[in-house]
C-alpha cells in the first residue's frame, strides 16, 4: 500500500469539499451581500488550496515545493477570520475584517507561491508543528461551539452541518 494513500485521499477531500462550500457562499453571497458568507467563501477558497498544495508538495518530486509553510499558516488564518466572523455582527466591523482578511489572503498566496524557495523545515519542527496544529484545533472548537448555540437557538441546518463540521476538525487537528 502506498504510504500517501491517506494523506491524499484526505488531501482530495478537503480540496472538494471546502471548495464546493467556497462556490456555494460567493453564489450566495451574490444573491444576498452578506459579508459574513464572504468571510466564509474566501477562507474556504483557501483552505481548499491549502489541501491542493499539501497534495502537490506530497506527489511533486520534479522540484522541491515546501508548502508546510502555506499549509500551516493558511489553514490557521483562514479558520481565525471565519471565528473573528462570529464574533460580532456589525456591518462596518465585518466590512474592515474583510478588507484584512483580503489583504492576508494575498500575503498567503504570496507564501504559496514563495513555496519552491522556502526553507523545508520549520524552526524546531516539532513545536512549531504542535503550535501551529493545536491553534488550528482550538479555533475550530471555539468555532464550534459557535455554530453549535446558533443551532440551538435557531435550529437550522447549516448550523448543525458547520457545527458538526468544526467538532470533527478540531478533533483531527487535536
């Protein structure tokens, strides 16, 4: 058996399934101006890259791609902003978390495409790693229980998918 078997095919999950919800937030956020589905389409749309580039740097040999860095970093943020889109509801505090989040996107994108350049690991491996990693699952389960007390109180079907979603991330990422 191959040993990339897992990492890929997980790889190809989370590009499929985090863009498909990155299309379905811009098409509602074209139907409806909510900035907060915004937050949601542009920080899935880079989660899905992030997978994509974990994929290539896995099955690439032709060149040294190190994108641990994109992967890490990107998947890290983009869960921050969609927390930080929770937060608070105000149209001016979610239009200036866009405008950040727009502008971290491209710095992201500037770190993935840096990837073949960077230094293939990272300072103290093993820290930075569990850093890195243990944010992202903290925020997920902060994110969570977010969705999760919309679902209670609302009781809609997105909130019970997003919730049960970030309960399942943060545990993998635990």
């Amino acid at each position: 058996m191959d040993p990339t078997l897992i990492a890929n095919a997980l790889s190809i999950t989370l590009f499929i399934v985090s863009l498909f919800i990155s299309f379905r937030a811009f098409y509602l956020f074209f139907q409806e101006r909510s900035r907060r589905v915004f937050i949601l389409g542009l920080s899935m749309g880079i989660i899905s890259l992030t997978a994509a580039a974990g994929f290539l740097g896995d099955n690439v040999t032709s060149i040294s791609l190190n994108v641990d860095w994109f992967n890490y970093i990107g998947q890290t943020v983009c869960f921050l902003f969609i927390l930080l889109s929770l937060i608070k509801s105000s149209d001016d505090y979610l239009r200036r978390l866009i405008q950040w989040q727009v502008v971290i996107s491209v710095l992201l994108l500037l770190l993935f495409v840096l990837a073949p350049v960077l230094p293939p690991e990272f300072p103290d491996p093993a820290l930075t790693k569990t850093l890195l990693s243990g944010s992202r699952g903290v925020i997920c389960f902060v994110t969570f229980f977010y969705y999760f007390s919309a679902f209670m109180s609302k009781e809609t079907r997105f909130s019970l998918l997003m919730s049960i979603a970030f309960f399942l991330l943060s545990v993998g990422y635990l």
